[in-house]
C-alpha cells in the first residue's frame, strides 16, 4: 500500500471537476474504471455503462447537457439495465415477475453504487469526473444517441478526463443533521439555518457559482449560495411526473398499474 493513496483521504479530497485538459483517456484507463465500478456490492447487476469519447457525439450531447460533454473528453451514460438480468432469469427458463417500480429501486441502487465506484476509481487513476443529471429527463435522446433497447433506462450521465483544475472539497451539511443515534431527529430552525450557512460560506468561499455559471439573475452573486440554489430549484420544477410515467413506458418500465412491459421492441 506504500506510496498509494488511503481511500478515506481520496474520499475526503474528491470534488467534482469541470474543467479538463485536452488529453483523451485510453481505453485501458476506461475499463479499469468500469471494472472498478462493477466492484460495487449489487442486487442484480442491473447497469450498462455505454462510452463515447465521439466529438460529433459530444457536440451533440453539449447542445443537451451543456457545456460539460463538449469540454470533457469522455461521456459515460449510465443506465439502469433490466433486459440484461431478464436475459439471465430467462436462461434457466423463467419470467422476471418483480414489478417495475422494486426493479427501479434495486435498479437505480445497482447503477448508483458503480457509477460511484468509478468516481473514486476515477480519481485514484488521476481522472477527474462530473455526474450530469438530466439524462433521465433524456431519455428519448439518449435512446437514439446510444441505441438503447426496451428495459434498458438512462440514470446519469458522467463526464470524464484528466483535470484541468483542482477545486477543494465542497463543503456538506454538519453530520449531526445526517447521523440520527436510536431515534430519528428532526432539525431545529437553528440547524436549519446553521447547515445553510455552512453550505452557503464554503460555496461562497470558493466562488462556486460564478465560476461554473452565469447566475447573474441572481443579483448580486455573493448573495447566491447554496441555500438559494436548492430554493429555486425545487421550488421552480415543473411537474412532470407524467413525462416521466411516459418516458418510462416507451422504455418498456411500466409503473402504471396493470399496464404490459412492452415497450417499443
Ligand atoms: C445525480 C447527480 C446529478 C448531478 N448533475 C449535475 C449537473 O447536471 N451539472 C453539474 O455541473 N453537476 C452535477 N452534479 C454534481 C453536483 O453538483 C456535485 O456533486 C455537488 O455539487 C457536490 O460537489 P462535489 O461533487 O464537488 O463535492 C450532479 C451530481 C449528482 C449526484
């Protein structure tokens, strides 16, 4: 282990990079990271990793994500997978009958768990890397960009490459307001506040949010922290949890009760 670094300290140093240099990652480098990622603990080994290191495809995924695809030299969409694991019950001669939405919580944890072991693999082998949420919201994009068949659900994209920055740690939340001892505790108005301010001070600190995007609507930008961001955030989603449903179902993932998993194949 000599001259390696500990986990726990690559852990605590780990922050997510959006700036990179103009370096591709080898394959061998890619496959280490995804071997690293299926490490993972698992329930059903649900998760595809589909890569691609294409300019044109990059470019296109810029114009859905973006900047980050387009300035990074390599994209990994992770998907939630269930075709696969399908393909192995019906090997010995049975039908998947879990519904859909157990699939998706056991799915999501699969792809999540790798896609987390590949951050940190990622890390140790000098990459630095950025999740990209709105893959899910993709889905129909996604599908036709990477081919995805029935069963088979974009989670997170995650941008790769080698660093062209080196950010601090980004600050959390006090783990008292995380760690609950015998008894779940609701946080006091005081914890409230005093876990925004943390939040707010070590962003503000960094510049955070006017480094990586243009928040000039927010006023002053010493004002935008942490606090606002997640205020508007979740304040400001439209609801649309039927795209989502619909999504879902072109997907062949059905969580309307009573409805087939045919999907579109
Ligand atoms: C599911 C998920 C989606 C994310 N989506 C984005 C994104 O679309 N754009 C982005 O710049 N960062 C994205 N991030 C990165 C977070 O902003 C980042 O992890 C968080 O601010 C904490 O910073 P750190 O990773 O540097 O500690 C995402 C992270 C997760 C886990």
């Amino acid at each position: 282990m000599e001259g390696e670094e500990n986990v726990l300290e690559l852990i605590r140093r780990r922050a997510s990079v959006r700036r990179f240099l103009d370096r591709g990652v080898p394959d061998e480098v890619v496959e280490e990271v995804v071997a690293a990622g299926q490490r993972a603990p698992f329930t059903g080994q649900m998760y595809s990793v589909v890569v691609t290191s294409d300019p044109e495809v990059r470019e296109r995924l810029g114009e859905l994500y973006g900047a980050l695809p387009r300035v990074a030299p390599l994209f990994a969409l992770v998907c939630v997978d269930f075709r696969r694991l399908e393909r192995f019950v019906a090997a010995r001669g049975r039908e998947n009958r879990a519904d859909d939405l157990t699939m998706l919580f056991l799915g999501i944890q699969d792809a999540a768990y790798a896609a987390q072991n590949m951050v940190l693999a990622a890390e140790a082998l000098g990459l630095g890397s950025c999740f990209l949420g709105a893959a899910p919201r993709l889905a129909r994009e996604m599908t036709e960009i990477f081919g995805l068949p029935s069963r088979v659900y974009p989670l997170v994209g995650l941008v790769l490459g080698y660093p062209a920055e080196s950010p601090p740690p980004r600050p959390r939340i006090p783990t008292d307001l995380v760690l609950h001892h015998d008894r779940y505790r609701d946080p006091s108005d005081e914890d409230v506040e005093r876990a925004l301010a943390v939040m707010d001070a070590g962003l503000l600190r960094e510049g955070y949010y006017g480094k990586y995007s243009a928040r000039r609507d927010a006023g002053s930008e010493e004002k935008y922290g942490w606090g606002e961001h997640v205020a508007r955030k979740y304040s400001t989603r439209p609801g649309d949890l039927e795209t989502m449903l619909e999504l879902l179902a072109e997907q062949g993932v059905q969580l309307r009760p009573g409805e087939d998993r045919d999907g579109r194949d």
